[in-house]
C-alpha cells in the first residue's frame, strides 16, 4: 500500500496539509530565534507528502522539553486539532479509514515533535 497510498494520500488531504506545515516553517523561520521549530515545520511537510511506510518513534529527551513546550503553546495545538479533525472526517467513511490513521498518527506528532524521530 506505499506507493498507491501515497498517491492517493495526495488527493485526500495530504497535500493541502503539507502546504499549512510549509507555510508554519515559513512564518517561524522570519524570526532567528524560531529557525529550529520552522525546520520541523519543514520535516512534516516532508513528512505529509508521503507517511505511508514511515514509523514514528517518539523520543523523550530532556534537551527538548523547552522547545516541545514553546511548540505546544503556539503551533502544535491548532496543527494538531487540525490533523485530528481531516483523520475524523477521513474514518467516517471506510475507505477513507487507512488515511485518517495517517492523520491522527501526525496529530500525535504536532504535540511533542523535537526529540521523535522519523524512520
């Protein structure tokens, strides 16, 4: 399911979210002190475009609880309620059921992104 996934990932949603999180990196990155969180901005664009084959492994590094906390306060809630809100409308149908798993998996991203990783 990759490859087709990801296609159809594209039309469903995954598209128009990569486009929001490329717009957050560019809003955090006008700023010098914001740079780190704009480049994980960029890494769930990235991310967004093609999640399908991709695990999350969430990481708790104590190094990172400043920025989490920072993210959490002005980007990852609204993103995050956002992601949820596309993975609900996608699992109220049953085809749709794969992508929304996709979406809540990257709204559990949204709320502590520094320190997980991407594999």
């Amino acid at each position: 399911m990759g490859c087709l996934g990801n296609i159809i990932w594209l039309i469903m949603g995954g598209l128009v979210s990569s486009i929001g999180w490329f717009i957050s990196g560019c809003l955090w990155c006008i700023t010098i002190v914001g740079i780190p969180i704009g480049v994980q901005c960029f890494k769930f664009a990235r991310l967004t475009l093609a999640p399908f084959g991709r695990k999350i492994v969430l990481g708790t590094r104590f190094d990172s609880v400043f920025l989490n906390i920072i993210w959490v306060v002005v980007t990852g809630v609204p993103n995050a309620i956002i992601c949820a809100l596309f993975g609900a409308i996608l699992c109220a149908t049953i085809v749709g059921i794969p992508f929304g798993l996709q979406f809540f998996k990257i709204a559990e991203l949204a709320f502590l992104p520094f320190g997980a990783k991407i594999e």
